[in-house]
C-alpha cells in the first residue's frame, strides 16, 4: 500500500510539473509611451506582471483601466514570444495632455456678463492625482479648490478633500410667487475613496457647509425669510457601477451611480433631509462613425413643502434649452437620448454632430408622486449640436446645443444654446 502511494504520488507530481512548463508565462513585462505618467506607479496599480502566467482577461482589463485614467488618451499591448511558452508583454500607452485651464462666459438671468477661469492637473505628479482650482464671477465672487487621489495609500484606496465658496443669484418658488435671493455656500467635504475592482467603486465621507440666503427682489412673504444663514452638514456616499469601455471619442458600455446624502439641519424652514438619485449611463457605437448615448436620472428627497427644495430644473444640468434654474421640486425623472456622429476625425481632432432629446418631470415641494405624470410638470425639449474633441487633451470636448421645447406650454421657454467644455452627458 505505502508503494501504491509512493508511486501516485511520483506520478502526481510528474504530471503537475508538466503541466507547469506547458504554461504560458509573461517573462518581461514592459510599458512603453508614458511620459509625464510614472512608470512605478503603473506597475503598482496594473495586475500584469513578470513572471505571472499570461492571462488575456487580466491584461484587457489592465487596458480598460488605463484608457479610463484622464492622463491617457489611448492604449493597447502587443504579445511578442521568446520561446516556447514564454512572451514578453508590452502596454502601449498614448498620454492625453493633462494640465488644463478652464475658461468659460456666459450672461446670467439678468444680463450680467460672467465668466469662470480655472487651472487643473489631472495628472499631478504623474499619480492620476487631480488638483486645480476655479474663480467665477457672475456678479459675486466664487471660487473653488479640488484634489482628487484615488490610489493615495494603495490600488484600492484614496483620498478626496474639497474646499468651496460659492455665490450665485438664485430664484425661490412660494405660493406660485418668484423671488431672487443671493445663495452663498462655504463648505469642506473630505471623502475616502475605494474601488473594489475594475467596475465597483465607493466613496464615502462628510461636508460640512454653511449655506446663506439674502434678498434681492421679487415677491416676499411672512413665511419667506428675507435672510437666512444655515450650519449643515451631510454624510455623503457614491456607489459606482462602470462597465464602460472608451477608444477616443466613441464610448461603449454601461455605467450606474448611485448618489445618497443626509442632510443634518436645525432651522424653522427645513429640518434634517435624505436625497438620493441614480444616474444610469448606455453608450452604444452604431456603424464606425455613431455613438448612441443615454443618460436616465430618477431621484427622491424628503417631501416638505418648501422653497428650498434641492432638485433643480436647469439648462447646465438636465434639458437643454429649458433655462437657468427655471423650477425646483422634491423629485426628479430625466432622461437624456442623443445620437454622436464623428464628421471629421484625424489626428488630434475630431468633430461631431448629434441630435437630441432631452425629457424632464418633476415632484413639487410636498406634492404625490403623480406628480410626474402632470402636463404641467413635464418638459420635453430636442434639438442639435457640435462637438469639436481634441484626442490629446482629456475632456478637451467645446459642445454648443441649441435646445427648443416640443411642448408649447404657458411660461415655458422655447429654447436656447447651451456651451459648455466635455460632452453633456
């Protein structure tokens, strides 16, 4: 018996001996075409590496990863053997242009000329770390800090901090009555950044803001305070679902985001708040030159009856076409449908029209959930546009639309252009 064994296990260990040399097994692992993009740092977050069996699903998805980091604008790998069984691998990477400034004017709701200037490095320090920051002045003084490290500690761990203080002329709805108040938000969000894997990422933390109102004009009532200055603070978390796979211009694929925050307030006009919305992503190329994009928001808020209410309807946000800040309401359903199609596409441009349809409904302040099936609520707007892309500057996408109403309702704008810098959606 103890012979039976011996032999089985001699015979055993012959076999997974073979079986090991018939493997196929990356000798050298080598990445080529990164400049500002540091090479220890790629090595710490890919997969691949030398002397690991070659695995074609754990390098395509080391590819994925890299076409979705702002720092690359394309890549691949070549498979090249050295003898039996043994290959050297390459990933080939093609860098985007990472430092980039903002700029954007515009004229606001009573004519006041605007503009935005900012500077950001998506690609700070070579880490896929984001840092930059904005100044806006649209009559107020705004501006903004921002750093984003998503592989701060590990592959899997990062690290978000966001300082803001921001101004704008807002409108506040009561009692079928419209008035403009100056909004002022000062806050300091921190949050913690994980990704479970490829396609599942969490981020999770606190802000802590003041928000203030003050009264510039319109109708006012006893119940409307003409000043307001609020201390919140909200526990915030973003769950994500990316199966999306980029080459230039064109995306494929689906995309969920979750987004939750609770709102913890102590005033007589809003008392502590849950919001909570989903944005599910579609993309799908159609022939070599279409791109079939879609976007649909759902999102609930605690229902009070209030002029404060967090969901906005806005031409920068959902519909093209339908006006700045036109109404706000305690639920949103959007969905956003258009069709990309490349016209010019050479080596560092690429132009694109499409054509539209962006619809809208809404829940009022302490209304029902019928609400979004009310005509009155319902906004519907289609229409067409330009995109000019450069391919060697991330998110360096100059979009005009021009956006009209397909529903001819009372008080309903009946369109605009809407500009803007990176696709709307």
């Amino acid at each position: 018996m103890c012979a039976k064994k011996f032999f089985f296990l001699i015979s055993f260990s012959f076999l997974m001996f073979c079986n090991y040399g018939q493997e196929k097994r990356i000798s050298s692992f080598k990445i080529i075409g990164n400049k500002k993009l540091k090479t220890s740092y790629l090595y710490k977050i890919l997969s691949t590496e030398s002397g690991i069996v070659l695995d074609s699903a754990t390098i395509e998805k080391d590819i994925v990863f890299l076409k979705r980091l702002p720092a690359v604008s394309h890549a691949y790998f070549e498979v090249k053997k050295e003898k039996e069984n043994v290959f050297e691998v390459q990933f080939i990477i093609q860098e985007n242009f990472s430092i980039i400034p903002e700029l954007n004017f515009w004229t606001t709701t009573n004519k006041q000329f605007a503009y935005k200037v900012g500077l950001y490095d998506y690609n700070f320090s070579g880490r896929n770390i984001t840092l930059g920051g904005f100044y806006q002045n649209n009559g107020f003084d705004s501006y903004g800090i921002n750093f984003r490290a998503p592989n701060l500690f590990s592959k899997k761990w990062g690290l978000a901090i966001h300082h803001q203080n921001w101004k704008s002329e807002e409108p506040l709805y009561f009692e079928n009555n419209s008035a403009n108040y100056l909004y002022n938000n000062i806050s300091f969000e921190v949050l913690a950044l994980h990704q479970f894997n490829l396609k599942n990422s969490i981020d999770f933390g606190l802000n802590i803001f003041r928000e203030k109102y003050k009264y510039l004009s319109g109708a006012t009532s006893p119940s409307v305070p003409l000043f307001l200055n609020l201390d919140k603070a909200l526990l915030k978390i973003v769950y994500s679902y990316n199966s999306l796979n980029y080459n230039y211009q064109y995306v494929s694929g689906f995309k969920s985001v979750f987004f939750a925050q609770y709102v913890i307030t102590e005033n007589d006009f809003q008392n502590n708040f849950l919001i909570a919305w989903n944005d599910f992503f579609y993309y799908k190329r159609l022939g070599s030159n279409g791109n079939w994009a879609n976007r649909l928001r759902f999102g609930l808020a605690s229902n009070e009856e209030t002029p404060f209410a967090p969901f906005a309807l806005d031409n920068n946000v959902n519909l093209r076409g339908v006006g700045i800040l036109v109404d706000r309401g305690t639920g949103s359903f959007v969905l956003n449908t258009e069709y990309r199609h490349t016209v010019y596409d050479k080596n560092w441009l690429a132009i694109q029209t499409n054509v539209f349809s962006d619809i809208g409904s809404w829940r009022n302040p302490g209304g029902e959930l019928s609400d979004f099936f009310q005509n009155k609520n319902l906004r519907i707007y289609s229409g067409f546009g330009l995109r000019f892309i450069s391919k060697k500057i991330y998110n360096a996408t100059f979009r005009i639309d021009y956006g009209f109403s397909v529903l001819n309702q009372k008080n309903n704008s009946k369109g605009g252009f809407v500009f803007g810098i990176g696709q709307y959606f």
